[in-house]
C-alpha cells in the first residue's frame, strides 16, 4: 500500500467496517502522526468479548481489506491465542483485545500524546 493519504484514509475505513461487521466494542482510533519516532501513522484498538469474537473480528477485517483493496496485513502476531491480536498494515495497525488484556496493556494512556477518535459503534 503506497503513503498516500487517500490509501489510508480508505484503509482505515475499510478496517472500522470490518470491526463493526461482527460487533467490536469500544473502537479508538489513535493519530500518531505528530509524534516523533513512531512505526506507524494510526492505531486502531477494539475488543471482543472472547478469544472466538476476537478471532471473528480479525477475520472479519482481513476479508474487508482483501475483498475492496487486495491488501494483506504486512505482518499478523497473537491469532494463535486469541487475547491480543495485531495487524500491522504499516501505516496502521490494528490491535484487537479482549476486553481484560486491552485494560492491562492500556495502550491509550501509553500513547497519550496521539490524536484519539472515539468511534460509535452501534452496540454502544
């Protein structure tokens, strides 16, 4: 996927809608673009309410992306448990949580510098 703004604003898109197609709860989108040394532009962090959901979620966004984009994420990490999964589509990526992993790990309060966008859901 090239830098283009355009690109990732579709991206980020495409990713909200694969989220709220299964019910992911709690969506935030974090801006990291006016913070030095980060990896990426955006983080997109939700939570499902169980390893099942989290999965679900995850599929549900890959699909998304794939079917109106072609784009894979460049790299996948934590499916195999279903707690903590991260898809790094490099100028975003997405963390999905249980509900109990995302409250301990609190990305948000370490990243408390970037640009937050609370996203409705309609289960909220």
């Amino acid at each position: 996927m090239s830098n283009k703004k355009g690109d990732v604003d579709a991206l980020i898109s495409l990713v909200l809608s694969g989220v709220e197609d299964v019910k992911g709860l709690d969506i935030q989108l974090l801006d990291l673009r006016e913070i030095e040394n980060t990896a990426t532009d955006y983080f997109i962090i939700c939570n499902g309410t169980s390893n099942t959901h989290v999965n679900a979620i995850v599929g549900s966004i890959q699909k998304t992306v794939s079917k109106a984009i072609q784009d894979k994420p460049w790299h996948v990490e934590g499916s195999e448990n279903g707690e903590w999964v991260l898809l790094d589509y490099v100028n975003v990526v997405v963390h999905v949580f249980q509900k109990h992993i995302r409250a301990y790990y609190d990305i948000e309060s370490l990243w408390g510098d970037a640009k937050v966008t609370t996203i409705s859901s309609p289960s909220n």
